[in-house]
C-alpha cells in the first residue's frame, strides 16, 4: 500500500477549468464492512477494488494484530484470511484511528463468543453513539460491560436470534449486528436498519459466504442465522461519495468531465440538486458527464439517511454554494458536528453562518488562496474544491484526512488539469 506521511499538505492553485476523465475507485464504507466480514470464516474472502487508502491501511493492521492474514494481490485485490485469529480484544491504539474498525466486535461475538474494543475513532463530526451496535449485541444474548475505556461483549453459548429495534438507522451499527446475527441460532429481526447502498452490498457479500439475509434494501432486515460461512470473492461497489465529490467539483469549476465506474442506481438525490443548481448531467451506462455552461444557481437541501442526499456531501456542495447566484439553506439532519468546515472556507472569503444544524450559504463570492487544514476527510474535500475556484495558491494542511478517503487524489487531480503539489 502507498506510504502516507501524516504532516503532509497539499499545495493548489486555482482557477482551473476541470477537464478530462476519471476512473471512480471502490467505496470505503462498503470495503470496511467488508474486510471485518472475513472475521467470520476461516476460509479465504477475495475482495476486489479495494481503495488504497489509509483507512484500509489501518483497518488492514488492525486484523493483522488480531492474527488475520492480509495481503495485497497484483491485480489489486484484497485477500484476507482469518482462520489464525486468536485476538478478540481490538488494541486501542489501532481502534481510535477509524470508525470502522469498531465493526470487528459483530461478527468476533458472533464466531467466537467474545469481543472487546474501545470506542471507535474517525472524524470528529458529532456524536455517533455506539449504544445501537451494544444493544443489539444484548438483544441477541450477549453481555455487555465497560472495562476502563473498553467495552466488553461476552456470549458463551453463542448469540440466539432476537428483534432488535434500532433507535436510529445507523449504517455501522446496522452493519455491525448483522454480523453478528449470522452466525447467531435462530431468526433476527433488525428494524429501523439502515438502508444505504453500502449496507446493501454487505448483505449481498454475506449472502455469497453463506448467510441467509432477506429484506436487503429495507429498513426490516430478516437474518436466518446459519452454523457458518466460508469464503468467496466480491468486488467493491463504486465509491457514491467520491463521485459525488468529483462531480461537484466539475460544477463548481464550470468544467467538463467524465467519470467513469461509477454507482448511477443510487445517485438520485445527489444528480437532482447538481442539475437544480445548473449542472449538465449525461448518463452512459456507468459513466457520467458532468458539465456546466450557465451560472449556479441557489438551492436548498437537506443531509439525511439513504435515499436522501448523503450526509458526507454536505460539506462539498457547501463549498459549491459559495459560487451560487443568491442564498443557499442547508440543514444536516445526520450529524450534530458537520460544520467544521465552515470556520476554514471562511478563511477563503465565503460568507456562510452556521446556527445549530444548519448552514445559510450567501453567493457567489469570491474566493482567494489561503492557508486552511483538512479537519476532516469531508471538510478537507470542501476546501479542496474552494481551492480549486480561488484566486491564487492555497495550502492544506492535515491532508491525511483526504487520505482516509480518496484514492491517487493527486493523480487525478493532475489527470483533469490541476495544478498541485503534495510536500
């Protein structure tokens, strides 16, 4: 995997036309899940179109210290193989680096009758409690207790299938204890689960292990609980949120680009409020061109659960709105925290005031190069795409933020004519 430098920052100059073609890489929240699913078999899982970025990286080391073979193939692939797992306590220092690696406590409960982590890391973009992983663990029979900072999950009989209300349809929770209830005896009813597309294809990738998962797409999950899985080989879904991010960017810069491999099946709401804002949106098969050739126009959206617009959006068309002709409204219905961004595109010359959970955009104003950090992957995206459209050079900093999520961002920054440094 490419070697990452924590201090790194990127250097931009703006008032580039994007121009050219990308290829979308695989999704980061459907590669998480799916790397903790090989957890529940001692068999080989192939995954293919894995990103290579650093929160596979460092889920990567996690199932390595947890006694998981995983290696990179040459063509790319991803093969795991966890048959000599004999660790079932996730070491905090690994933990604390991504929210998803809290998702090795489902299916390590599940086989093995025992698992302990402490609270996932990640962005701090809010509170994103843990209780509806925990409380569907102890629906299912589990005991669950809290041992200095970690917590710890005990069944020795097994889990037993139960209904689990979620209070909330948390996609890594809904991912969670449906590993969880694959390997548990009897019948679970997970309800309010999540249904974004990532948590569909983890139902689909468990199906071809073995599991017996109805009602995917819903927000009843139906979970026959089977006496083991085994391996197979899968392939990434396209990653909807970096395309997304390309996609803004190709709007925001008044360019021409086309993207290619990309999730067209569940980009609705996103393509509905890029052409209410003026985009020129073609749709070829699995590719996309994305144009603009008038001004952008104000809009008004909101962030919330699939299928509406996607949380990790906000903050990129945030920054679009920036050069929208009038005032744009934007309530984030997902997280409490989504709005660090806007402290750093101030500093670029946006007018945005931020109350509460919501965000009011005045446009267009011009933006000018400025020294700004990435606090999160989604905020450093946003000040990406301001850097782009501003006048003059602008550095970010924490740009191992970005790494978390977007693969060969450089090269493909320099693939639609960007000029860019990274140092």
């Amino acid at each position: 995997m490419t070697t990452r430098v924590r201090g790194a920052r990127l250097v931009v100059e703006g008032g580039v036309v994007l121009s050219g073609s990308i290829g979308i890489s695989g999704a980061k929240n459907h590669a998480l899940a799916a790397m903790c699913a090989a957890l529940l078999t001692d068999e080989d899982l192939i995954l293919e179109n894995v990103p290579d970025i650093s929160d596979v990286e460092s889920l990567g080391a996690l199932l390595v210290s947890l006694g998981a073979e995983v290696d990179r193939l040459p063509n790319g692939s991803l093969r795991l193989n966890c048959s000599r797992v004999n660790m079932f306590e996730a070491p905090t220092d690994l933990i604390s680096e991504n929210r998803a690696s809290f998702q090795v406590m489902g299916p390590l409960l599940g086989r093995h009758g025992y698992a302990a982590s402490a609270p996932p890391g990640g962005d701090v973009i809010g509170q994103r409690p843990i209780d509806v992983h925990l409380s569907g663990f102890e629906a299912m029979g589990a005991v669950v207790t809290r041992e200095g900072e970690r917590y710890v999950t005990s069944a020795p009989q097994g889990l037993r299938g139960a209904r689990v209300f979620m209070d909330y349809p948390s996609v890594s929770g809904t991912q969670n204890v449906m590993m969880a209830a694959t390997l548990a005896r009897g019948h679970t009813t997970i309800v309010n689960a999540a249904t974004e597309p990532e948590v569909q294809e983890l139902a689909n990738l468990l199906n071809g292990m073995g599991a017996r998962i109805s009602g995917i797409g819903s927000q009843m999950l139906e979970v026959e609980g089977v006496e083991a899985v085994h391996g197979t080989n899968a392939r990434v879904m396209p990653d909807r949120i970096e395309t997304g991010t390309w996609a803004i960017a190709a709007v925001m810069t008044g360019g021409d680009v086309e993207l290619n491999d990309v999730p067209t099946g569940c980009l609705d709401a996103l393509l509905t409020k890029l052409r209410a804002a003026g985009a020129d949106i073609e749709e070829h098969g699995n590719s996309l061109r994305v144009r603009r050739a008038g001004p952008i126009r104000a809009i008004s959206f909101q962030a919330l659960p699939y299928p509406g617009l996607a949380t990790d959006l906000h903050a990129p068309m945030a920054a679009l709105l920036t050069q929208a002709n009038g005032v744009s409204i934007i309530h984030e219905r997902v997280f409490d925290n989504r709005m660090l961004y806007v402290s750093e595109l101030r500093k670029m010359g946006a007018e945005i005031v931020s109350t509460g959970s919501s965000a009011i955009v005045s446009g267009p104003t011009p933006l000018h190069g400025a020294r700004v950090r990435a606090l999160d992957v989604r905020a450093g995206a946003a000040v990406l795409l301001a850097a782009l459209v501003a006048t003059g050079t602008t550095i970010i900093d924490d740009v191992y933020h970005l790494d978390r999520g977007y693969e060969r961002l450089t090269e493909k920054l320099r693939g639609l004519g960007v000029e860019v440094e990274r140092n």
